[in-house]
C-alpha cells in the first residue's frame, strides 16, 4: 500500500474532488500532519504529497497519534 499520494490523485483514492481538499488546507489540514512539499528548485511547481493514512483517520474520524493535537494547541 502507497504511504503518500499526489494531490492530483487524491479524487481517484478518496473519490472526493481535489478541490475539497485544498479548500480545508490551513484550516483542517495541515502541511506537515496531513502533507507536506517536498524540496525542490522549481520555483513556480510544487508538488504536494499528502498522506493517506492522515488524510484517512481524518475522514473518519480517528487519531493517529497526537500530532494534531500538538499543532492546534500551539495556536
């Protein structure tokens, strides 16, 4: 089973539009936690690699670790 995905494929994983996704980016899920960009010289073209199993527990409902928790107490 893949660990990561690209943002352009996460309709074909989740079935949800890639557009629901980014729209909750900075808000319910964070670079970081959820995905993250990888190092790269493009200085207009980022990839995005999200994480399935956050990206999953997240959907569901369920907690991987405390990360998340981590992060929003920061605030």
């Amino acid at each position: 089973m893949k660990k990561y995905i690209q943002e352009k494929n996460l309709k074909e994983y989740f079935d949800l539009s890639i557009d629901y996704f980014k729209s909750r980016k900075g808000t319910e899920l964070f670079e970081g936690v959820h995905y993250f960009v990888p190092p790269s010289n493009s200085r207009t073209k980022k990839a995005i690699l999200w994480k399935i199993e956050a990206v999953e527990n997240w959907l569901t409902g369920n907690k991987i670790n405390n990360e998340l928790d981590d992060l929003l107490s920061r605030s």
